[in-house]
C-alpha cells in the first residue's frame, strides 16, 4: 500500500484508506444504500487517513465477528484490539445496564463501589508490587499519566521510546510515538524524545536485539538524565516480540540511571498475549503498566494506569483530572471483563489457539513465497509479506491487495507498517472460525500469486 504522495510504503499503524483497491472493493462489493451512507459519513466527518472515508457500514457485532448493513458477516481479526471478551457480551452488557440505571455518573471528588471493586480486583492481578492506580478514560490519557509520573517522580523530561511505535494520537503521544504517519507536518513536538531501534529479530537494522539493548544502554549513558523508557511489550502492529534477554537489559539500565519503565499494555493486555498481563513475558516488573482498550469489554472507554507504590508521591498535584475518572458504566464495564476473562481463563485459550495458528500460518508460508515471516504470541500474529525472501524487501501493495481479497471472503484484519497482515482476534473465537480464516488467507494468497 503506498501512500498517495509517495513511492514508499507508509509504515504506519494501519491501512491507508485512499487507495485503487478501496475504490474497487466499494464498487464491486457494496451496494447502493451501504455507498449513500458512506457518503453521508464522508460528507459530516472530517477526513483522516486512516479513518474516514470508510471501509464499510457495520450494522451488528456478535462473538468474534462483525455484521455489515448488508448482512455481510467479517470475521474481526482486527477490532482496534478491544474485543477480547468477544462483541455484545451479555456479561459485559448487563453489568453496564444495571449500573448506569442506578448511578450513571459519579462527579469527580466521589468515588463509588463499583470503582473500587475494580481497583482491588486489577491491582490484586497484577504482578509484582504494581498495587496502585488511577483511571482515565483512553488510552492516550494513560500514556500522559504515565508521562506526568516520570516527571514528577525523577525530576526530568526525557524519554526513550522506539522508532515505529504508537502510544496514542495526541502530541505528547505521538512525540513519544515513532511513526512519521502522525508526526508528520505537525511541528514542534514534546522535547527530549529520543527514539532507539526496536529489537526484532526480522529485518532489523541493528542486526540482532542484542545489538539494539546495546544502542540503548549507550543512550543512556550518554544522555545521562533520562525520567523514563517506554514501550509495548509486544509490538501489536508489527507483530515485534522482544527476547527476555532484552528486557532484562532494560531493567537493569532503567535501576541504574533512576529511570521509570513504562510499559504500554494498551493493545496486548489483558490475556490477548497467553498471560493476562503482557509484561509478564518479559521476566521483569514494570514501574508503571498503561491499560485500555479491552479493559471496557468492547463497550465503554476505559483506562487506566497501574503503579508500583512507592510511585504513589503525587498528592500535590493532579495527573489525571478527568470528568469520567471513575465512571460507574466503565468501571462496571472493566470489572465484569476482568472476571469474564479471569473465569474462564482466556489467556490459557489464547496461549494454545495462538500456538496452533502459527503452526498453521508457517505451513502457508511454506506454501507461499509472499509471506516472509510469521510471528506471534498468543493470539497476536503477524503475517509479513515480502517481494524478495533473499532481500526480505517489503511487498506493500500485495499486503493492501490481500485485505482487500479477505475482506471479500469474511475476514477483516488491518495492515500495519505498510506489509505486515496483523491479526489481533478475539479471545472467544473458535478452532473453526480460526481455521476458516487462515484458509481465506491461503485462497486470497493464491489468488494473488496467480494473477500477479
């Protein structure tokens, strides 16, 4: 998928959505009425890359699937990473239904039961000593709690964070974000962000994730008055998926310059990697975890921070201040998602359908000499598309070509970083609906080779 003004791949955190193959997916595949709401959309909303104009018009979401208004039923390999729990839970439902009947707001400076259920509940899953928190509505406002933490608790500003990451759409986000998508044209961002490589094994311009824990323990070295480090766990669009090695060499470089490690869970918390929290498959204790997304089960947005509590030293100021800082609904929300999850021990499902797909995903790439390589953990996988397997060159517009042609078929997924396949499913999706879909990729895939 190439950018409209550009000859490069635009790496960014999804599909491009002006494109030829958009243009003849709506033409062959929509009908009149779903093209009149498209463009009534197109006509109220402002227009953004990687939103509107839209795909499609969703009627209905159920389990691991979404209904389009044409009774069209997708397989969400993709769901902005938010429906673990599956969509229209009626866990999840009836929690926030007897909630908001009863206390739909609570004004800031209140607190309510239900909030603090969720607290005791979340920081009592947590690992470590990470038995502190504080709630916010999104994603992005996590990230910037954690920001305001690391400022306050060190006494600096600067951060180290990777090229090609995403934490969020506002500035301060996208300043510690590494993708040009959302730092272009913007201007001045938020100072001393410093960006390091990440550490894949595929293609990584350092060579070797040794190699990138040794560029980054020479940032810090050298900068010497760094407030903290932040990153995901596991890369969610790139499918990157760090050795223990590395976070190991994070640890100990972030204890001995003072520096706070932020991990951001936002996407690949939450059992979607086989453990609940992500973190857990570093070997190390974060300072601070960032949660979202799936924390509101698919039907609230919910956030949060966890800390560990010696970090507990803001009292004079205010972090996070915001109207729905303990919104009953999303509480309610969260808490009914974490005892679904917990319950019925979703991340050991996600641990063992993840390690049964990718066996099946590298039979494909066996098969195909487009996918180039073929990461996961739990049940979040990346499918690389390749032009060239000696040269590993990036295949762009086959990986836009390939939505297209699963869109078609019942799946839906996004392609991340211009040639990455990401599939991002929910928890509750079944052996068969998994197995449908790895056998759309392979006839979509074929379809491609033959017409190429």
């Amino acid at each position: 998928m190439l950018h409209p003004q550009a000859d490069t791949p635009d790496r960014s955190e999804g599909d491009i959505n002006l494109s030829p193959y958009r243009q003849a997916f709506h033409e062959e595949c929509l009908d009149d009425t779903t093209r009149d709401w498209l463009a009534q959309d197109a006509d109220v909303f402002l227009h953004q890359a990687l939103s509107t104009p839209c795909l499609d018009v969703l009627d209905s979401a159920d389990g691991a699937a979404v209904t389009d208004l044409q009774g069209r039923r997708l397989l969400d390999f993709h769901g902005n990473s938010l429906h673990q729990v599956g969509y229209n839970n009626p866990a999840i439902i009836d929690a926030v239904v007897d909630q908001i009947r009863r206390l739909p707001f609570c004004p800031r400076r209140y607190t309510n039961k239900v909030a603090v259920e969720l607290g005791q509940l979340l920081t009592s899953l947590a690992p470590g000593d990470l038995n502190k928190l504080t709630l916010c509505p999104g994603g992005t406002e996590a990230v910037s709690i954690a920001l305001k933490i690391a400022r306050i608790t060190t006494g600096r500003y600067k951060t180290v964070s990777w090229w090609d990451s995403f934490h969020g759409a506002t500035l301060d986000a996208i300043s510690i974000g590494g993708q040009a998508h959302f730092r272009r044209d913007i201007g001045p961002l938020l100072p001393g962000c410093i960006h390091v490589p990440p550490p894949g094994k595929y293609r990584n311009p350092m060579g070797s994730p040794e190699a990138a824990a040794d560029y980054l323990e020479y940032v810090f070295d050298t900068e010497g008055d760094i407030a903290a480090f932040i990153a995901e766990p596991v890369r969610c669009t790139s499918v990157t998926v760090p050795p223990v090695e590395y976070w190991q060499r994070v640890r100990e470089v972030c204890d001995r310059h003072g520096a706070l490690m932020i991990i951001d869970e936002i996407p690949t918390g939450l059992g979607v990697t086989g453990k609940l929290f992500a973190c857990e498959h570093a070997g190390v204790i974060p300072d601070v975890v960032c949660l979202g997304k799936g924390l509101g089960g698919g039907v609230w947005p919910q956030a949060g921070v966890v800390v560990r509590e010696h970090l507990d030293v803001t009292r004079h100021t205010s972090i996070g201040h915001y109207t729905h800082e303990k919104s009953p609904g999303g509480c309610a929300a969260a808490l009914a998602t974490l005892k679904f999850i917990t319950d019925n021990d979703l991340p050991a499902r996600a641990a063992t359908l993840g390690e049964r797909t990718v066996t099946k995903l590298k039979a494909l790439q066996d098969k195909h000499d487009l996918i180039g390589s073929v990461r996961g953990v739990g049940l979040v996988m990346g499918i690389e598309l390749i032009s060239d397997r000696a040269t590993k060159s990036p295949a762009p517009q086959a990986a836009e070509r390939c939505m297209y042609e699963c869109l078609k078929r019942g799946l839906s997924f996004k392609v991340s970083c211009g040639n990455v396949i990401t599939w991002t499913p929910s928890l509750v999706t079944t052996d068969e609906e998994m197995d449908h879909a790895v056998n759309i990729l392979d006839e979509s895939l074929s379809v491609i080779a033959s017409t190429s």
